[in-house]
C-alpha cells in the first residue's frame, strides 16, 4: 500500500528552496522592511512566503550569512546590467 506523498514532497526543490531563501531573507530584513516587501506582494506570493516561514525549523547563522551575500552579489550584478 502505497502512502500518499506529503505536500512538500510534490513541490519542485528550487521551489522548495526559494521559498526558503525568501524567508530567510524576509527574516534577516526585520519587521519593518519586510512589511514594507509584503505590502507588494499578490495573494500567492504571501502564501508562497508563508509556506516557507512554517519550513524554515532551525536556521544557521553561517547559511544566512551565505544567503544575503547571494543575494547582495545578485542585487549588484542587477544594478551594474
């Protein structure tokens, strides 16, 4: 018998693992800054954000530390295009 697969399990990992990023970094961003980030986000961007918030468990101090140094270089390579 075959058990049915548990929701994480059908999603894509760079889904899976945007979500994570994202939350992370909403995280690192603090209450202000990340209201102001949702307040332009649609409905499924928020659950999206949401469902990477309830995954998130633990966290490293040197995986996020990694996670807004990729996204500082991303950020610069978009502003020097």
């Amino acid at each position: 018998m075959q058990t049915a697969a548990a929701p994480n399990d059908r999603i894509p990992a760079r889904h899976a693992d945007g979500r994570r990023k994202a939350a992370i970094l909403m995280l690192a961003l603090g209450e202000d800054a990340a209201a102001k980030v949702c307040a332009g986000l649609d409905d499924r961007d928020i659950t999206n954000l949401a469902i990477g918030f309830a995954d998130l468990g633990r966290l490293d101090a040197r995986e996020v530390e990694r996670l807004i140094d990729e996204f500082a270089a991303h950020v610069s390579l978009s502003l020097a295009a």
